[in-house]
C-alpha cells in the first residue's frame, strides 16, 4: 500500500471525495446495508451538559485537587481542566495528556499516588476498564470520585466489541453492571453524553464481579439496563 506523507493529508480532503477516506466508506456501508444494527433502541437526555461539566463541578469540590485521566485522546477533557500542571494526570499511550504509557504501567510506576477525581476514558473493553476500575479505587484518596464515559450504548454496533463503527462505547457497560451490584459503593449513571459513570466509595466497599458477564451482549444490556441506576443531569448536580 502506498503510504501518503501526513503533511498532504490535509490537501487531500479536498482532491478526494469524502467517501474514501477511512471510516467514513464503513459509515456509509453500515447506513445502507446494516441498519438494524445501527438503530437507536434508546436515546440520552437532551440537555446544555456535558462530561467536562460534572467532572470539573467534582474539582471545584477540592481543595488542591489531584486529577487523573485514563485515555486523554485529543485533550478535549484534559485541557478543561483548571489545575496547575503538577497536578493534573493525563495517561495515553497514543496521543494526549502528558503521561505516554498505558494505564497499567501508569499504576505500576506510580504505585504511591493518590487522587481525588479520576476519569476513566481509556480501552472500551470490558477486561481493561474492570482493571482501570479496580486500580483507580486504590488510587483514590478518601471522599474521591470516579467518573466513566460511555456506560450507556445505543445500538447493536455502538456496543460491539470489536468496534465497527465511529459513534462507539463498547463493552463497558459490564463494569457498570458489576458495580451497580457492588457492596458498599455509591453508584449513579448520568443519562447524557453517551452515560457518565459516577462513583464514590464507602467503608469496606468490594468491587464485585458477575460470572459469565463477559459473553453477554446488546441484547443483554437491554435488560441489565432497566436495573441500573440512571439519574439526569439536574439530579446529578445536586449529589455532585
Ligand atoms: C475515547 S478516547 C479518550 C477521550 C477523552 N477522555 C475525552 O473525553 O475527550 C480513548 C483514548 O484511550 C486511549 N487508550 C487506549 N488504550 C489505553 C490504555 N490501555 N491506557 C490508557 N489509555 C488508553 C486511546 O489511545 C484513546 O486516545
């Protein structure tokens, strides 16, 4: 395959017709030829909120707040966030944030650090966020909170696992399930930017896991969700 040098990318758009560059021939084919799989069975709260709106209410909660988040991309998050550098986190080991790693190794090299909020944003997948969960409440200093993006998926494909599509949550809305079952763990979705995890732990809190959970899917989720504990926006403000 050739490969085409990144500063005549941009002058491609313009040459090229927007069907052939990546993704957007998948897009096309998925609206024509799959559209049961494509097909909302639900839709989020329409509302002028968004994650970088509840997550930064959480910072404003703290005095010197530490903040960590796991998979940082385009810094849309990150660079909302008003810390002074030496306390803001930011680990992806593609692109963004200012730690180039895993989120394993993070927490492996940085064993000693604690944080107040952490945003959990990295591998959609049902194994490395129960993993980026389980080490984030050990990291997490007393009256801290979790923050998740995309427990609540829509469609068929924008929960597949592997992705097959732009718009995509995956699989982890399994950890959310697991930790709406989970003892003595303050829970709650936000119903609006493709669902926002919110966390805070008690006493003696266990993350519990559900045997078989890893081999459900869209369908499944259907049911899970009707017992999940979704809240709206304004609800969540006021618990915040
Ligand atoms: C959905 S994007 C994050 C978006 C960002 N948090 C925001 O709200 O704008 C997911 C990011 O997770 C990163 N990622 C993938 N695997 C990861 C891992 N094991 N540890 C940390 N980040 C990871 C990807 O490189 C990608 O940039």
């Amino acid at each position: 395959m050739i490969k085409i040098p990144k500063k005549f990318k941009s002058l491609f758009k313009y040459f090229v017709p927007y069907i052939f560059f990546s993704g957007n021939f998948r897009e096309l084919f998925n609206s024509v030829f799959r559209r049961k799989q494509i097909i909302h069975k639900f839709e989020h709260e329409k509302n002028f909120y968004n994650r970088h709106a509840f997550i930064n209410k959480a910072i404003s909660k703290f005095e010197n707040c530490k903040y960590l988040e796991i998979g940082v991309s385009n810094n849309d998050v990150f660079n909302s966030i008003p810390l002074s550098m030496e306390n803001k986190f930011g680990v992806d080991p593609v692109y963004g944030g200012n730690y180039r790693m895993t989120s394993d190794d993070f927490f492996k090299k940085y064993s000693d650090l604690k944080f107040d909020v952490i945003f959990i944003d990295g591998l959609h997948e049902y194994d490395q966020c129960k993993k980026d969960c389980i080490n984030s409440m050990k990291h997490l200093n007393h009256d801290g909170i979790i923050f998740f993006h995309d427990f609540l998926p829509r469609s068929f494909f924008e929960e597949k696992v592997p992705r097959k599509q732009k718009s995509w949550s995956g699989d982890i809305w399994k950890v959310a399930i697991e930790l709406s079952k989970s003892k003595n763990i303050d829970f709650k979705i936000i119903n609006i930017d493709m669902g926002i995890g919110m966390l805070k732990l008690k006493k003696d809190f266990e993350y519990r896991s559900i045997d078989g959970i890893k081999n459900k899917d869209f369908n499944d989720f259907l049911e899970y969700r009707e017992t999940l504990p979704i809240i709206n926006s304004e609800e969540a403000l006021k618990i915040i």
